[in-house]
C-alpha cells in the first residue's frame, strides 16, 4: 500500500472527492479532525460510506478507519458503528505498546462475531510514536495479533507528549526525538515482519518537499505513506512504485535464486556477489510491485 490518504470522517463531501482520488487506502477519521461534539455524527457518516463501498460495484480505494484511542472511553462506540461495515484495517491511535495491539483486536473480534463476520477479517494499523510510552515499547509490537499488518509514526501528538514546543529546527529538519520515532517505527515494523508507514507531509501545498521526504522513505525502508490533502497522492505512488529496471533486476535475483536451489548461498548477477541480503531486497521490490512470491520462484 503506497498512498493512504486521510479525510475527516464527519465530511461527506471529502470522503467522496477521497475516493476518487487514486490512492491506495483512505483513512476515514474519527479521532483528531473530529470534534468531541461531531463523534456520534461522524461514526454514521463513516459507516454509510463503508455500507456504499461495499455496495458499488465501481474499484474502490482500501477502507481503514482511524478509532479513538484506548484511553478515551470513545473505542467502542466507534467500532460498534463500523466494524458491521467490514473496513479493511482499523488504523489504533496513541498505541502504547503490543498490549494494546492485542487488547483493541479482541474488541474487534466481538464486534465480527455480533456482525457475523469472520474472526480476525479486518487488519490493525498502528500509531506507535505519538506517545513516549509506544516509543519505549516499541520491541513489543510484534507477534501480539496476527491481526497487525502496519507501524506507522505521527509527530505531532508526540511533541504535545513530551512538551516540545516543535518537532523541526529552524531548518524544518525533524530534531533527534522525532528521527528517533521514525527509526524506531522502520525497526518496529520489521521486528514485527509488518508494512511500515510513513507519516504526514503537513505542508501540502509544498511539492518539491513531499517528493523529498518520499525519496528518503523509500530509501529507508517504508513501503507507503500517509497522505492529507488528494494532490499528495500521485507524488507518493509514483515515489512508492519502484522502477521498471529495479523490478527487472529483482526478477533476475529471485530466478536465480529459485534456478540455484535452497542451499544456494553466494551466487553472481552481472559480475557482482549477490547472496541472501539481496534476494530479501529483491522480494520486497517485488512484493512492492504487486508480482505474485510463487509465480517468481517458479521462474514464470
Ligand atoms: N480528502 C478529501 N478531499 C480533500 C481532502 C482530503 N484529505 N483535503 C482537501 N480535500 C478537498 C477539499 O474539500 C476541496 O474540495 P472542493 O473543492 O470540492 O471543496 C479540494 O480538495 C481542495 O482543497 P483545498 O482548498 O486545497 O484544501 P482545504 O483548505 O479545503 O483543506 C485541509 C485543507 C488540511 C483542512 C484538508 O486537506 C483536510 O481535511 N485534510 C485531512 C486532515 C486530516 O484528516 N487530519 C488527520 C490526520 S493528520
Ligand atoms: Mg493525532
């Protein structure tokens, strides 16, 4: 999933533009562009478009719903008004650790089972930096709910956290706390074998930024990333989609790879080394270009 693009989940009319858009998933709101007075209008709004979604016949952009945080007393109102319409992925805000992780898919679980939907259908994504706790526990996401499929990081609610009165120096650079949140979410997310997730461009009239910090995602191992405003997602699919000659050669690494065996160690590609580093690359290249693992160990 390269491109997620949020919308508050109390705005029809966005929600609509949203899915047109082209982005790969939309990430319908209800926690921080939601006003407290606006929640139980919002949660109806969410739950019409997923009914809609799943109505049309039309493509559809990937559903996730972004829930209130456990600490609010708000988490299970808003998965007893969406869960029935089967999103993809709840998207946890504030995640403080892998208890969480597990406490909020058991939640959804019975709300599958009073739906009868099938246990363990909708995915969990997560927020683990916007808290110092989630930083700190950042070790404990993994293996706590099959359920988890993607870390992703915010800065914002983490500077409120600890008291920062910004997250960027005077040159826009994110300070070390905030780098910090990001390193430790690539981490987390391999640790936990999920999709890490890019946060935020806030400046979404800025261009030639969000085409930089796409770069930098994608050279540091994120595979998609967040999205505010519908002209941010052509610029991240694009960065997000790898090149034709990356894919090209990633082919070539996985065929030699399955042509040479599973005891292949050390094997050569146009008269350099290649070895295990590089077919784990080249299966997230491919992977990152939708081609199918079975299809390309078969040499297809
Ligand atoms: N999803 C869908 N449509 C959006 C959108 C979004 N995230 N952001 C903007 N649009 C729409 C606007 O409604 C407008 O449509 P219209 O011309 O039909 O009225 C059009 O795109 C152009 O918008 P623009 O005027 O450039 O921006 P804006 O001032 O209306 O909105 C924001 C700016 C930041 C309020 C808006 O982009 C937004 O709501 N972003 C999402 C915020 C959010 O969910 N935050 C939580 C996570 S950090
Ligand atoms: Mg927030």
């Amino acid at each position: 999933m390269r491109s997620l693009l949020f919308v508050p989940g109390d705005s029809e009319r966005k929600m609509l533009k949203a899915a047109d858009s082209g982005a790969d998933a939309l990430i319908l709101d209800l926690e921080d562009s939601v006003a407290l007075s606006r929640k139980a209008e919002a949660r109806q709004m969410v739950a019409s478009f997923l009914a809609e979604a799943n109505n049309s016949s039309a493509p559809f952009p990937k559903l996730i719903v972004r829930v209130n945080a456990l600490d609010t007393g708000l988490t299970d109102d808003d998965l007893g008004a969406i869960v029935r319409g089967a999103p993809y992925a709840i998207l946890l805000p504030k995640a403080g650790s892998g208890a969480d992780i597990q406490n909020l898919s058991a939640r959804i679980a019975v709300e599958e089972a009073g739906a009868e939907l099938p246990d363990g259908g909708i995915l969990i994504h997560a927020l683990m930096t916007e808290t110092a706790a989630g930083m700190l526990q950042a070790s404990t996401f993994a293996a706590k709910s099959a359920r988890l499929s993607a870390l992703a990081w915010g800065a914002e609610d983490l500077a409120a956290d600890i008291g920062a009165s910004s997250n960027k120096d005077e040159n826009g650079r994110y300070t070390d706390v905030f780098r910090m949140a990001r390193s430790l979410t690539i981490l987390a997310a391999a640790h936990s074998g999920v999709d890490a997730i890019d946060t935020v461009f806030t400046d979404f009239r800025d261009m030639d930024g969000l085409g930089a910090g796409c770069r930098d995602a994608v050279r540091d191992g994120f595979s998609g990333k967040m999205a505010i405003h519908p002209d941010q997602v052509s610029i991240i699919n694009a960065a997000f989609t790898p090149a034709p000659e990356d894919v090209e050669r990633a082919v070539r690494i996985l065929a030699l790879f399955a042509a040479a065996g599973p005891d292949a160690g050390v094997l050569s590609l146009d008269g350099k080394m290649i070895d295990k580093p590089h077919l784990r690359q080249a299966e997230r290249v491919a992977q990152r270009a939708g081609l199918e693992p079975q299809a390309l160990s078969r040499g297809d």
